[in-house]
C-alpha cells in the first residue's frame, strides 16, 4: 500500500500529532496524517509536546492498514427470497440503521473486517456456505481501535 494518506478518510477533527521529537513518530498514525495535512486544514485538535513528559503517549494510535470491503448491492442476489427481508434487516441493524446502511451498501463507507465476518457468519447461519463477496475491496488506513 502506497504511503500517500486520504485525508477524506480521515475522521472529522481527528486529533493529529506535531511532536517531532516523539520516538515513536514513524509509527504513529496521528503524526503520520500531520504530516499529510492538506495545505487548507488551518485548524485541527492536536497533541501538545507535553506527551513528552509521560513515560507513553495516551494518544499513540499504531499504523495499521486493513483490508476494507465497500458495497453490499450484490450480497443478496443468491439469497432465497423467503431470508432476504429477514437478513438484509438484520445487516442494517448491525451496521446503525436505515442511513448507515445505505451508505455501506452503496460503498460510501468501508465495511471493516469484523463487520465483514459478521455478514458472512449471518450468512452461514441461514445456510449459505458460498463466500460472500463484496462489491469491491481496498486496503485502507485504520483510524479507530
């Protein structure tokens, strides 16, 4: 995965880290996205070089990338029409609803791996063994625990 960080994935008013003197620097995913900051971001939460005074930064967050699947239009074409209401309402309220589903379903989102094995574990419970297959997958920056 390229080094290049797409700032439109990450979160509102993430905090980001300008403590260059932090040895942990490289690895820090907040000092990572600083670094990359667009030129019209004036403005953002940030950690203060007082981290410098604990023994371990609070608000390291470690470079992880995952594998990220986006769209869930076709997941249910090979799904008996008498499951279909009962599993796409259950996806939905597992991924927060009406507008969130939407825009997981749609790809606006990223579905992160655990969601991901949740979908195909439901799909395993109604007895569908075939691997479910997302519209498209993508490896992404993980910005959350």
């Amino acid at each position: 995965m390229e080094k290049t960080i797409d700032f439109n994935q990450v979160p509102f008013e993430w905090t980001l880290c300008y403590v260059s003197e932090c040895s942990r620097k490289d690895e820090c995913l907040r000092y990572q996205v600083c670094q990359q900051a667009p030129e019209s971001l004036t403005k953002n939460p940030c950690v203060l070089p007082t981290v410098l005074n604990k023994d371990t930064c609070p608000h390291f967050m470690p470079v992880r990338i995952v594998h990220a699947a986006y769209g869930l239009v076709h997941i249910f074409d090979d799904v008996k029409a008498k499951h279909q209401a009962k599993m796409r309402a259950a996806v939905s309220a597992h991924l927060g609803g009406g507008g969130s589903y939407y825009r997981y379903r749609n790809g606006k989102l990223p579905l992160m791996p655990e969601q991901q094995e949740w979908i195909r574990k439901l799909f395993r419970r109604y007895g569908y063994t075939d691997e479910v297959e997302f519209d498209q997958y993508k490896d992404i920056y993980r910005f959350t625990g």
